[in-house]
C-alpha cells in the first residue's frame, strides 16, 4: 500500500469511528455529522470508499442503535448517498459559498425526501395531503438541528482538511528526506 493509500484508508477509518461515535453521543435530533461526512467523502475520496463511507457508518451504528422501517430506512441511507453524489460535483467546484450552499442543498433535500418518507412507509399519518402536510410541519425542528448540524460539521472538517492534510505532506516529505539522506 502507497503513502497516499495509507494516509486516505486511516482518514477513512478516523472518519467512520467519528461518524459512529457521533451517532451514540447525546446530541439535539438530526445534529448529526453524517451528512456532513458524505459531502466531505464525495469531494475527497474515490468514489467507492466515497458511497461506502456513510453506508458504513449507519449500517454499523444502526445495529446497535436498532433498526427502523425498511423503506424509511433506505430512504435515508439513500439520502446521504445523494449527499456523496452532490460532493462529487463539489469535488470541481470546491468555494466557501458552494460548500455551504451544498450542504443546505443536502439538508433541504434530506428534510423533503425523509418526511415524504415517514408521510408514506410509517403509520403514523394519515395518508392524505393533510397528513402529509402534518409530517411536514412536525419535522421543522429536525430539519432546523439537520441544517444548524450540517452546517457546523461541513465548516470542520472542510476547514480542517486542507491544513491538516499540508502538514502531513510536509511531515512526510521531511521523513523521506531524512530517510533518503541517511
């Protein structure tokens, strides 16, 4: 394995144990690092371990955490998996605004898509525009924590990535000029 495979598997790792942590710490609903996580992936990583990586970190959470609807809970693991996909595009495109407008994009679309979701797989709407309507209104707190959440963890590990990841680059080249030297 390469230096730069290395450094991407234990960023991944790193980013899974802090996705899984996050999930079992006491936290305001939907302020979760997850979405955040996916956009991330999909601007740094390949595009498997990219769609792999929020995957992972639900699937093993959820385990413990216990498991819901099978619709509504595809529905949200295909939502974080959009997330992934608006960071492939953010990958070419990579500015404070449009990281911050892709991450309120992901919230927006995640609060639409989940809540039609809860409206239509879980019993406890009726299935009428009025009950979809309800879903809807019920869920403007989550959606509110999902933003103010995905905003906060988008701003971290974008700001930072890029210095972090130069003073790897810079410790490392300093190693394999002493190694070379020596």
């Amino acid at each position: 394995m390469n230096q730069k495979n290395l450094t991407q598997f234990a960023l991944a790792a790193v980013i899974v144990m802090v996705g899984i942590s996050a999930r079992f710490l006491p936290h305001p609903y939907n302020f979760s690092p997850i979405a955040a996580i996916a956009l991330f992936s999909g601007v740094y990583f390949s595009k498997k371990i990219a769609l792999t990586l929020p995957i992972i970190i639900l699937a093993i959470s959820d385990i413990f955490l216990g498991s819901y609807e099978i619709g509504l809970m595809a529905t949200v693991y295909g939502c974080f998996i959009v997330n992934t996909l608006i960071g492939f595009w953010l990958k070419n495109h990579k500015k404070w605004h449009t990281v911050i407008g892709s991450a309120i994009v992901g919230s927006i679309l995640f609060y639409i898509v989940t809540n039609f979701a809860v409206w239509a797989f879980a019993p406890w709407y009726q299935k009428t525009m009025l009950g979809l309507l309800q879903s809807y209104i019920n869920a403007l707190p989550f959606f509110r924590n999902a933003v103010l959440g995905d905003l906060f963890y988008v701003s971290i590990f974008f700001a930072l990535y890029e210095p972090a990841s130069q003073w790897l680059a810079k410790k490392m080249s300093q190693k394999h000029t002493q190694t070379t030297i020596a």
